[in-house]
C-alpha cells in the first residue's frame, strides 16, 4: 500500500485532524488579523487533510483554497463547511498530486501559503520543486509557513533524510516519512525569491525520550 492509499483510509476511518495546532493559529493572527478585509486575503494550503486549517481559516473570514490526494479528506472538509456556512469563503479545492496542481493556480495570487505535515511525506529533491514552484504563486511579500518532522524524533533514523519506513514511535502506520533537521531545513527551504525569517523547534518530550519534534519554517516571498 503506498502513501496515498494509507492516507485515504485514515482519512476515511479515523476521526481527526478537526482543529489547527497553536503555532498556525499564531502565525496566522501575527499576520492577517489586523488587515481591514480579511475576505480579501487569499490562503493555498498544500496537503490540506481533512481541512483543519482552512476551516479556521474560513472561521476567522479569510478566503482559502487547497490541493490534496485523498478524496475522502476532501469530502470530510466541505462536509464541515457545509454544515457551518463557511463554504462561500471556499475558492478552490483540487484533487490531486500538489507539484502538477499548482500550475492550475495563477502565479502571485495568494497572500498566504500553509504546509503542515505533509511535504515529508515526499522526498526531498521532490519536495524542493514543489517548494520552489509554491513561492511563484505568492504575491510579492506573501507569507509561508511549513512544519515538517524533526530528526530526533523518537523512530526515526536521524542520520538519514530521505523517505524512511517508521517501526517505533507515533508515526508508525501512515507510510514513508522524511524527517530533517534545522541544517537540512535551511537548505531545502532555500531559493532566490523567499526569505526565511524564522526556524524554531517544538518538542514533546516524555522520560527523556522525544516523541515528537517539529521544526517551523516561517518566511515571505521577496518583494522587489
């Protein structure tokens, strides 16, 4: 079974992903929350899930748009924002592998560019394209925000950053996964029109043992 078929029956068996993680809320407020039309502010996630982030999105007026490959996380979000009224601030959504669905969407026409979780799921000379091609669709000074698993966390060969199969540890079960590290992070998340103003780690920690770390990537496209 490859990633894509695990991630569809997780998203169709399992009841989760319904609420973002406090670093996006965050991110979000820093930068938006103050704009005086927030409808007017245009939000692509990459690998959108079963919606969490948009929905919050949604929630607090902006517009937002996605690509994902599961069907049934596609289905799972405009459920939800039937159901709340939230569906008039849905742009597009499409289905799909993120790096050939970009091209459908025009270059410099989102405000706001979110990835959480799911780039590592691809491996790194792929995930740098699609890095590349995501900051040609941000406007000039748009901003980024990625999360991705940091190397020490628990399972995870740390010595290795290409697509590894996890046999300990919370990420066991959900396919192949990359993890990198703040080296590793500052290469990939590198090109000509991007500025990176900050990396931090997060970390769950529990007996000594680090069961989970992510690594926050936050920049902007360059404006001339």
């Amino acid at each position: 079974m490859n990633n894509s078929q695990i991630w569809e029956n997780i998203f169709a068996n399992k009841e989760w992903g319904k609420y973002p993680s406090e670093y996006l809320i965050r991110f979000i407020a820093r930068n938006f929350y103050n704009v005086s039309n927030r409808k007017d502010i245009n939000i692509l996630e990459l690998g959108l899930g079963t919606g969490a982030n948009l929905w919050f999105c949604a929630r607090e007026g902006f517009s937002v748009s996605g690509i994902e490959w599961s069907q049934n996380g596609v289905d799972r979000f405009l459920k939800r924002m039937k159901e709340e009224n939230l569906l008039n601030l849905v742009k597009d959504i499409k289905i799909g592998d993120y790096f050939e669905k970009l091209d459908e969407f025009e270059d410099e026409s989102f405000d706001c560019i979110i990835e959480n979780l799911s780039w590592c799921c691809n491996e790194r000379e792929k995930t740098k394209a699609i890095f590349e091609k995501s900051i040609k669709k941000l406007k000039p000074n748009g901003k980024f925000i990625s999360a991705t698993i940091g190397s020490n966390t628990f399972g995870f060969d740390k010595h290795k950053f290409d697509l590894q199969e996890i046999k300990e540890g919370i990420y066991t079960g959900v396919g192949l996964l990359r993890c990198d590290d703040e080296l590793s992070s500052k290469e990939l998340y590198n090109a000509n029109d991007f500025v990176l103003e900050h990396l931090h780690k997060i970390s769950c920690e529990n007996n000594g043992i680090i069961y989970n770390e992510l690594l926050i990537i936050e920049g902007r496209k360059f404006a001339v």
